[in-house]
C-alpha cells in the first residue's frame, strides 16, 4: 500500500511546562482563534486572563494543548512571537457545542487526539499508544516513569508531569476517565463502546487515513494500527476495535470489508 512519508509534528516533551490542560483555560483560546485574533503570548495573557510570565506560562501550554487536541492550527511560522491560532473544523464544532468540554465525547476525543502519531504530544504518545504493549492497562508509576525514562534515554525521573493528573482533576479532563488510581495503581479504562460515541470514532478514524494513507480510499486495519497505533490509543483489543468499527459502518462513516483478512477499510 502506498503511503506519503510522514513527519511527526507532536508536542515535545516538556511543552506541558509541569501545567495541566485547563479547560477553561481552553476556552479562553478557542474565542481568541473565533474572533481571528493574533498576538504574542502577552497578548494573549491580556486578552484572555490566562497566566504567562516573562518567559513561560499557562498562556503558553495552553495554546500548545490546543494544537495537540487538534483544536487549533498556527498560522504562519512557529517560531514567529505572532501568535495565530485558527480554529480546525473539531475546534470549530467544540466551540459552537462544548466551548468548556464539559462532555464526555469532547473529552475523550481531545484525548485520542493527543495520543496521536504525528500531530498529538510526543508524552501522551508514549504513555498511551507506545507503552501499551509493555504496560497493559494496569501499571504503576514506577513501571510507567522507568518506560519514559527508556524511551527518552534518560536517567531523569518525573517524567510523568501532568500526565496523569490531567484525568484526575475535574479542572480538566477527569470526567471521561481514561485513568484511575486503584489499589496503588493505575489502570486504564479503554475508549466506551457506546452508541454516542461512534461519531467521533467515526471522524477520528477518518482522520487518521487521511492523515496516513492520503489519496486512499481503502486501508486495511492492521496498516492503519500499524502506522496510527489506533487500537493501543483506544485500549481495544481485536475484539473490541472490530465492535467499534461495526458500530462506525452502522452510522454510515465507513464500509469494512470482512471478507478479508485482515478487514479493509
């Protein structure tokens, strides 16, 4: 199958600045980028209360959620002090439906997004698609912080950052539960395979063939798990990311060919 090579673009590690993604914080950006405003991260602090200094801030992080949610685009050069967020179609429909992400949908799917191969947060992408393998879906920090520390060849501890209490606090993303801490670990919940989520499974899944087979029209699931890592995002074994993608078709999102082996897309 023919593929465009691809570079990832995810978040560094340390962009994050140890805050987590507030949500309200979230919403202040995403008026920012409706109203097509523009501005250095001071700008954005004065127009929006969100908390910058001279040097690094909420306002900063902040902004770099936004992108790694796949909420907003920068226009113009990264490097640019000129701030230009613009909304995506997600951000835009987040912005008219759940400026606040108060919904368990949006919130999972800024989740998924962060996860992601090439445009999320290089720390999500190791903790919730790369370690999956390793980990299972019931680890310990320890086990988890000792993985970081291998993949970013690193004896530094506290990798973990805000990780983790980015779904422990209500201020952010704890109401769709992707971790908990039980009995001294922490174990994951897998992605709800529920009727209301299928369209932005759907629309996720899109976007990820877009992304990684563009001009395709057909994929077969293990490409796309190869290249995205979908299933390790969504914590769904074989079982469960055929359940999912079932409930996709049966919106009309996709056709799965399963008469091959594996399923196209």
């Amino acid at each position: 199958m023919v593929r465009k090579t691809t570079v990832s673009n995810r978040l560094p590690r340390t962009f994050h600045a140890t805050f987590i993604p507030e949500r309200r914080y979230i919403a202040e950006i995403l008026m920012f980028a409706a109203a097509g405003k523009k501005g250095t991260y001071q700008d954005i602090r004065d127009d929006t209360g969100i908390p910058m200094g001279k040097q690094s801030g909420k306002a900063q992080a902040t902004l770099d959620y936004c992108r790694g949610m796949g909420l907003v685009v920068l226009e113009g050069k990264r490097q640019e002090a000129i701030k230009r967020p613009r909304l995506t179609h997600l951000g835009r429909k987040v912005f008219l439906e759940d400026r606040f992400l108060k919904e368990p949908e949006t919130q999972w799917v800024v989740h998924l997004n962060l996860c992601g191969a090439l445009t999320g947060a290089d720390l999500w992408h190791q903790a919730f698609c790369q370690a999956a393998p390793v980990l299972g879906m019931c680890f310990t920090r320890e086990r988890l912080d000792d993985y970081l520390k291998l993949a970013y060849s690193t004896r530094q501890s506290g990798l973990i950052g805000p990780l983790l209490r980015t779904y422990e606090e209500d201020a952010a993303l704890s109401l769709c539960g992707v971790v908990r801490e039980e009995n001294g670990q922490v174990v994951r919940r897998s992605a709800p395979l529920k009727g209301q989520f299928s369209l932005v499974y759907g629309a996720w899944l899109l976007q990820l063939m877009d992304d990684h087979f563009p001009n395709t029209t057909q994929v077969s699931v293990s490409d796309l798990d190869a290249s995205a890592g979908w299933q390790n995002i969504c914590g769904w074994d074989v079982s469960a990311a055929q359940r999912a993608l079932l409930m996709m078709e049966n919106k009309g999102l996709i056709n799965v060919d399963r008469h091959m082996n594996p399923w196209l897309l």
